[in-house]
C-alpha cells in the first residue's frame, strides 16, 4: 500500500545505525569521479551525468506553473545555487577555512 511505501521511506532515512555503518561510502563514486575531471570534456560529460541523477550543479530545469497564467505550465529554469548558506562565506574573512574544504 501506498501508506507502506511511505512508512518504509521515511524508516530508511531514520536507520541512523545504517547510516553511521556506511558513511560517505555512497558518495565514493562521484568523488571518484570529480577527482577524475581532466579536462572540458570529461567535466561536462560528469555535469551531465548529475543533472540526470537530480544535481542542479550549474543550472536546474523543472516544469513549473507560469506567473502570468496559473492555467499554463512552462520550462522554468533556474541557477544551481551558491553551494554555501550565504555570500558572507564567500567574503568574511572567518569563513577562510570553510572556503578551503
């Protein structure tokens, strides 16, 4: 059932225990495959494989309903995102070590 579906969903993220057990190991691949970034071509083969997996690297793409006629839905695309909480990480000296991670 679908109230099933859900309940099993939500435990998987709960298993706290799994996810301590496994740790970064999930994300081993794409690490892998960042650090094997070697040039454009490999960069844009690597962007292109995340935006298929969900990751809005540089830009997102989504159907969207449109401001002027809630009646119509269009191609709303959007930037990806800063990577960091605000741009204070970017400019306040203290943010340094956070920026060199």
């Amino acid at each position: 059932s679908d109230v099933m579906k859900v309940g099993a969903f939500w435990q998987s993220a709960m298993d706290v225990g799994y996810i301590d057990a496994v740790g970064l190991m999930p994300l081993y691949e794409t690490r892998k495959a960042i650090y094997n970034i070697s040039d454009i071509k490999s960069y844009c083969t690597l962007l292109g494989q995340l935006h298929a997996a969900g990751f809005d690297q540089l830009f997102g793409i989504e159907p969207a309903e449109d401001p002027r006629n809630s009646e119509n839905i269009i191609l709303w695309a959007d930037q990806g995102g800063l990577g960091m909480p605000d741009r204070e990480y970017y400019l306040d000296p203290q943010h340094g070590v956070v920026r060199e991670k």
